[in-house]
C-alpha cells in the first residue's frame, strides 16, 4: 500500500504554427499546430491521494482537459493537390521524480496514460480517437487529408454532372483530450514530471 501522495504532471504547452513550403516552388502552404491553450502553458495533474491510495486503486482522471488544433492553411489557386496532414506524439521520455527524497530515481513510463476524446471535428475519420501513449516516439494519432473535394450534384466515375466541384480544406479543430493515469502499479510516494511532444507535419 503506498504510504503518501503521487501528483504526475504532465507537459506544459504553447501554441506553435510553422510554415511548410510547397516541394513544387509554385505556392507556400501554412499548418498551425495548438495544443491547449494559446497563450501561457498548460499542465495536466494528477492527484493519486485520498481514496486513490488503496488496495484497489482506480484510474485517476487528470485536469485539464486539453484541446488540439491542427489548421493547414493552402494558398488560392492550388486546391487540386492531395495534401496528407499526420499528427504524431513522442513520450519516450518517462516522468521524472521530482522529489528524490521520496521517490529517488523512479520513473513512470506515459504507457500508464490515455485518454479520452469529446468535441472531435473537422476531420472526419482522421480525427483522434481513444488512445493511451505508447511510451515511444512517433506514435500517429491522428491523419487526414488537407485538400478535399466533392460535387455538389451528382459524381459519376469523376465526372461532375448538373453540379459544380467545391474544394475545401479540412482541419482538426479544438478536439478535447481528457487524460487518464492507470493507477494499477505502486510507485514511491512524490512528484513526478514529464513531457509529451506533438508534432503535425503537412506534406
């Protein structure tokens, strides 16, 4: 039975948007990347206190929640090409203890994190899913195409009858991920901390 208190806190996150240049020289296309909030950082906690420290301990749910855009923005005049957007994350790097009095040199792997996802939009079966961090780098959670089309009439074998083509851009837009701790292994007593990195490519 551990003896204490653990409070995990998970990665601070800012607003970043990178400009990626079209391979072609013909045009720029822009992707913005948001995870929480878009000013200061946001730091998800976890509590594993009170009734959490038990035999039978249950997941702990951890506060905030946190929202994730990805935006990519394309230039008039190129709506044609297929553009793929991938949204990766990297936790290979475990929580730290951050009180070495406690807890030394433990470490929590983000393998004992999920999540759950409300208010996904915008990009259709791309979009985030449930999920837990594998513990590695590279692990794609979410993957959809940029540029989309569609007719507004009648599609047959590609060709537009009686209507008109729309081109549009889809996005991932302010998809909610609420964060869960396992909470089924004992660890020393303390503070833990680490970071999990995000990182949306356009190609």
């Amino acid at each position: 039975m551990l003896a204490g208190g653990l409070v995990l806190t998970a990665a601070p996150a800012g607003g970043v948007i990178t400009t990626v240049t079209n391979n072609t020289g013909s045009s720029n296309y822009q992707l913005a990347l948001r995870v929480g909030s878009p000013a200061g950082v946001d730091t998800v906690g976890f509590s594993v206190t009170g009734n959490n420290v038990a035999l039978n301990p249950q997941p702990v749910v951890g506060v905030p929640a946190i929202d994730i855009w990805v935006l990519p923005l394309r230039p008039a005049g190129n709506i044609t090409t297929a553009r793929p957007v991938a949204l990766t994350v990297d936790s290979s790097t475990p929580l730290q203890c951050q009180t070495p009095a406690s807890c030394g040199t433990t470490t929590i792997p983000f393998s004992k994190i999920s999540w759950q996802v409300s208010n996904s939009s915008g990009a259709g079966a791309g979009d985030i899913t449930n999920s837990t961090f594998t513990g590695g780098g590279g692990q794609q959670i979410a993957a959809f195409d940029a540029n989309t089309t569609y007719c507004t009439a009648w599609n047959i074998f590609g060709i537009c009858l009686f209507g008109s083509w729309v081109y549009q851009t889809d996005q991932l837009s302010a998809t909610r991920l609420t964060f869960s701790y396992a909470n089924d292994v004992i660890y020393p007593a303390g503070t833990y901390q680490g970071t999990v990195r995000f990182t949306a490519t356009l190609q």
